[in-house]
C-alpha cells in the first residue's frame, strides 16, 4: 500500500503511474481525479451520503436539513462529479448534536471501512454494482446560508448551524470590532442561560469559552478563529480571541469534574459505578494546554482517594493529541510556553505513572496522536476501540518527545519496535497495536472496557496482587524512569527555545493548515529511491 496526496492534477498522474496500483482508494476528496488516473485503473471514491447522494457538503446539508438517517457510499470514479456506479452503501441514524467532524471521524469512518471490505470481496467474486440514480448535485452552502441570525435563531439553530460547520470552516461573524469564525457550540441550561440580556451579548466565560446570550437562551462558543486583513488566522480558545475586549466579564467555574450529563460547557466529566470511576477529558480537537493538563492532573489526585479503578476515557472525537499547538503558535514566548506545555503534560503522567493506590485502565474510544497516545500508554491496561488510530511519534512536528514515553513505550513493545515507530512515524490501527503489545486488547462496545474494569475491582485477590505488581515495580524503577524523563527533556530543550529549530516550522505550518507541496515519503513508498 502507498499514499500520494491530491495535490493536483500532474502529482496525481504521476503518482498513480509510478505505483501502478490494483485499486486506488480516494477517501473525501476536494479535487477532481483526472482522467488518465481512473480510466487506467480501478478507482473508487468514499462519499459521507447515502445511495444516489451526490455532491460536496453532503454532511453539512444533512446537518442543516436535519435529516434523521444519513448514509456512506461507495462510487466508482467517473468524468461526471459523484456518477459513477455504486459498489456498496450503508445507512445511519444522525445522533442529535452531532458535529460535521464527529461524524467523519467516527460513523462515517467506520462504515467506510467496512465498504472498503465489501468492495474487495465484490471484486473478487466479480459482482457488479449498482446504477447510480444520479441525483442533483448539493447546493453549495455559502456562508450567507451558514450565518447566524442573533435576533432571530434560536439556541438550537445557532447549534445546528454551528454543527454542520465544525470544524471548517466555521461561521463567518462579529464581535465587537473583530471579525471572526465561530467554532464549538454547546448549549448552557445550568441557569446561566436566564440572564437579562440583548441576543450576542456575552454573558460569561469559562475554560476560553464564551457564552452568548440568544433569543430563548444561550450557547457556548468554544473556538474563534480571527480574520485579519481578510485572512483566516489560527483557530484558538475565544478567549485567546476576544482578549481585552472580555474585561470586566466574569469566568463562571464549574467543579474539577462534573457529571457528564450536566447540560452546560464542560471538558472533564466523571461517573462512578460501584468502587470504579470513569474519567473523561474532551478537550476540543484533543490538544491539551499546560492549564487543562494541570486540571486534569488535580482530577486524578482527586479520585484515588474515591476509586479503586481508574477508566481514562479521553474525548469523543479525540482521546488526545498532547501538547496544544496553536496556543504555542500564538504565544509571544513560544519557547517558554512550549517548556511549560510538555512539563505539564509530563507532571499529568507522572500522576499516572505513579498511581501506586488504584489501578488505571486507558480507553482509547477515539484517534490519539503524539503524546496523546503516550499518556494512554502510561495506564496500567490499555484498551482501543477496533476503529481507531494511533500515531505514536512526534517526528512530523520536529520534535524528539518526551510524556516518559523512552520508559513507557519499550516496556510495552521492547526497545526495537519503539524506535521503528518513531522512526517511521507511521499510523497503526487498533489491531496492529494489539498485535505489537501497544495495547491490550480491542473493544468495539465501550460496555466490553466497563465490565472488564468491574471485575477487575471486584475480584479482591488479583487487584490486590496487581497492586503489589505495580507497586514493586515502580519502586524498582525509580530512578531508572526519572532518568528517562530527564535524557528525553534534555533533548527537547532546543527544539522549543532555539527559534531556528524544525519545530516551530514546522507548527506553524500545520496550525494555518499549509498544502504540502508533496507527500511524505514516509508514506509515500512508491516515490522512496529504492521503491
């Protein structure tokens, strides 16, 4: 297998070409595939819409319509955009809430995979497709349609709209005098909502949110992104945003952890069940600040003394992506603020780590990156759902690392596989991981992590005899873990404070989402030397 990026026309032929594929998969393109590419080969497109579904912004339009079952198809390429036969399709109920990019990552991803394998076994057994109905394409949503109407929409619209714009390209608005894009709506219902107020006012803050008062309510908005001089900047907490302009509006906290179901803006969420507590942190796009690890850190020093099980469940759409780049990219003291990020990230695991009380189970339910995967990994049993991803590897930021992971990741997979994963820095699915030693087994209902965690707590003899396990061994390794942590970090010294170094190329480049003028060879094989 090989990747080559839709960058244009020429690099897709000349890709394509080089490889001379059996079957080429284009998942959520932007760009017409030319011509000389699907008549050569067999070319297949993923399309996040049902049977005869046709047309960009299908998941926006589902959104926005309000549809209540959606679909993932499967389309043979062909000259006419979304034309071609189809090979296979499957239908979905749309949660309620549901964001734009929740559905990529999560339904319409694993539905996908499983037309992928339906696919292959067709072509096999040479079945043929079906005829596509050839529906009208989509009207394009503009952002006139995506617009917020504050004297008019109500909470759950502005929610709607929000929704099917997330997490681009958000929506076109105004505060004060800046203009910006709205991102990461949450509706507040904790009383919050009742406050005397002209709709758009903004009647609080929490955890770089803003609440904004609407016709029946109020909505939270958890990320902006500026424009200045007509171009988008990075997308940030609104706070980081709005700035001095929030003076004098006061930050309503809410506790360490709440209760998952309380209907307001929250990032750190926990339920107990008998002597077993479930942790959830869903920090927006999985990037974690020094402020949010440190919170989440008091969290978990918090419940050992509640719990005698511990289940990190990480976010929805993301378990975690380590330390928060573009927070760093909007910092005037880059070095400085990046030291703090990986040391806070480094003092959250080391909570983990040395949890010598309770035991602490990892449910990777979503994608994780970077040092997202190595606080994961860093929990005494780790669990993946069967459709996820990892990339554990900071390589394509231009860091070195740190999150204990030199300690943490040959412990798991031995000191060989540890260094090819962060030399080839490469993605691995659930299975792979599992087959490694990555992680210990593979769930597909989060049920299956809940019953484990369970029995583990009630089962008095083995937890006890896994606490001492844990305990011996911790005490055994010390010094050789402190050690671990100190080379790592001696390391990544100069690549946050020397201004030259690859790394803040590198986040720059990735924060304003900068085309790649060609693909990795990392994972582009058949461009390599020796391919």
């Amino acid at each position: 297998m090989s990747v080559e990026y839709a960058i244009n026309e020429e690099t897709m032929i000349e890709g394509a070409d080089l490889f001379a594929p059996d079957l080429i998969l284009a998942t959520y393109l932007t760009k017409k595939i030319p011509k000389e590419v699907f008549t050569k080969y067999p070319t297949f497109i993923i399309h996040p819409g049902p049977f005869g579904d046709r047309g960009a912004y299908a998941l926006d339009n589902a959104i926005l319509n309000n549809m209540k079952e959606w679909g993932v198809s499967i389309l043979e390429a062909d000259e006419e955009f979304d034309a071609g036969a189809v090979w296979g399709h499957r239908n979905f109920s749309l949660p309620e809430h549901a964001t734009k990019g929740y559905l990529y990552r999560t339904v319409v991803s694993d539905l996908a995979i499983e037309l992928v394998d339906e696919l292959i076994e067709k072509l096999k057994s040479n079945k043929k497709p079906l005829t596509n109905p050839k529906k009208p394409l989509h009207p394009k949503v503009t952002q006139s349609i995506r617009a917020i109407e504050w004297n008019k929409d109500s909470s759950e619209t502005i929610i709607q709209k929000l929704n099917a714009s997330d997490n681009y390209p958000g929506i076109k608005d105004r505060f004060f005098d800046c203009e910006v894009y709205l991102f990461g709506a949450v509706k507040e219902q904790t009383g919050l909502e009742k406050k005397e107020a002209k709709p758009k006012e903004i009647l609080a803050k929490r955890d770089g949110a803003v609440l904004v008062k609407t016709i029946d309510g109020a909505v939270w908005i958890q990320k902006m992104t500026e424009i200045k001089n007509g171009i988008r900047q990075i997308k940030l907490p609104s706070t980081y945003v709005l700035k001095d302009r929030l003076k004098g509006i006061k930050e309503e906290r809410i506790s360490l952890y709440v209760d998952p179901d309380l209907p307001t803006f929250k990032e750190i969420t926990f339920y107990k069940k008998q002597n077993v507590g479930f942790l959830a942190f869903d920090f927006y796009n999985g990037a974690m600040s020094s402020e949010q690890c440190i919170r989440l850190k008091y969290a978990i020093e918090t419940l050992r003394d509640e719990v005698d099980v511990l289940v990190l469940m990480g976010g929805e759409q993301f378990f975690s992506n380590g330390i928060h780049l573009t927070i760093l990219e909007d910092s005037k003291k880059q070095g400085e603020d990046g030291w703090s990020n990986i040391n806070a990230m480094n003092n959250l695991i080391k909570t983990i780590l040395f949890s010598d009380d309770i035991l602490t189970i990892t449910a990777f339910r979503a994608n994780a990156g970077a040092g997202g995967v190595f606080l994961g990994i860093a929990g005494d049993f780790v669990f993946a759902k069967s459709s996820i991803v990892l990339n554990p590897h900071y390589r394509t930021i231009g860091l070195s690392g740190s999150e204990y992971h030199t300690y943490t990741l040959p412990r798991r997979v031995g000191k060989e596989i540890a260094q090819k994963l962060l030399d080839e820095a490469l993605p691995l699915n659930a299975q792979e991981a599992k087959s490694i030693g990555l992680i210990d087994e593979v769930f597909k209902n989060f049920q299956e992590v809940e019953s484990y965690a369970l029995q583990l707590a009630q089962d008095e003899e083995r937890f006890y005899e896994l606490l001492d396990q844990k305990r011996d061994r911790l005490e055994q390794d010390k010094e050789y873990i402190q050690e671990c942590v100190e080379n790592e970090l001696e390391k990544m010294y100069p690549q946050f404070w020397d201004p030259k170094s690859d790394f803040h190329k590198l986040r720059h480049n990735f924060v304003y989402k900068i085309c790649p003028t060609q693909t990795p060879l990392r994972i582009a094989k058949h461009r390599r030397v020796n391919a």
